[in-house]
C-alpha cells in the first residue's frame, strides 16, 4: 500500500494527541509515522501523520479526523509537492580498524558523530526517507545496536497551509 502524508493542524492543547491516535486505533488504522509541533501560532500545533493506506481507508481517515472537534484543518500533502525530513540518531559498533570508514561514510552524507563512547559512535542523520534507508544499509555491516527516529515532518512546497477554506 502506498504511504500518504497528513498534515493537520489542531487546536495546541491538552489530550488533542490523545484524542486522534484514539481515533486512529479504534478504527484499526495504522499510523506509520507521527510528528506534531507548535506552529507559528503557539495557539495551533501542525500533526505530520504518515498512513500506510489505499484511497478508501485515506478518505475515511481525513473524514474522521475532520470530525474530531480539535481538528482545525486536514490535508494530504501529494508526493510532488512534498517537502520532507526526519532526523535519527543510530548507536553503531567500532574498531579501531573500520572506526575512519564509518566517519568517512557519515562525512559524505553530512552525518554528525554526537557521542563516542567505548567502541560505540552514536550519529545523527537528517533528511528524507531515501537518505535515512541510505544510511541504514550503509551502517548495517559496522552493527546498528540502535535507531531513534523523530518521525517524518512535512511541508508543501505549494506554500502555507492556511486555516481559512
């Protein structure tokens, strides 16, 4: 199934998140990504929701969520207008024979080493999905102990998300 972006803006405050992943899980949608943030506005946070859906289960998942009294507005952002990021954070294994290729890896697609600590280095990473894939198979044969990722956060490039229509 392919993967569809949701951008909502919700009223900013108590029990709204709440609210929507239990819309999500009684009605047996599976949310593959979710991110929310203040916007401009401190009033207004944006929720990023990243479905696994066909069109029928899309559309009743804006129709819920439009129903949902928090919601202020919802929209899909299509994949050609889509601007998108996420940042991760992976702890991989070292030795002091493969420690310059993991650096010289993570310099070449603007990776940060964060921390070193024993024989472990833990790398932040941010961009779009097929940069974050990219970097997990590169760090695969080093020993990924473990991944944290934000969950994806979007923007169309057709401009502002307004609250009026």
């Amino acid at each position: 199934m392919p993967k569809h972006t949701i951008s909502a803006l919700v009223e900013n405050h108590f029990g709204v998140l709440s609210r929507v992943s239990g819309l999500f899980s009684a009605r047996g949608f599976n949310i593959d990504s979710l991110a929310v943030g203040e916007t401009e506005d401190p009033t207004i946070s944006r929720m990023t929701i990243v479905v696994d859906a066909d069109d029928r289960t899309l559309e009743q998942v804006k129709k819920q969520l439009n129903r949902l009294i928090d919601v202020i507005k919802v929209q899909e952002i299509p994949s050609e207008e889509l601007l998108e990021r996420e940042i991760v954070l992976v702890r991989v294994e070292f030795n002091h024979k493969n420690r310059a290729e993991i650096l010289e890896a993570m310099n070449a697609v603007q990776g940060k080493v964060l921390d070193t600590s024993g024989n472990t280095l833990t790398i932040e990473v941010t961009g779009d999905q097929t940069k974050v894939h990219s970097v997990f198979e590169l760090l695969k044969p080093y020993g990924i102990l473990e991944i944290v990722r934000s969950g994806r956060i979007a923007l169309s490039r057709k401009g502002k998300m307004s609250i009026k229509s």
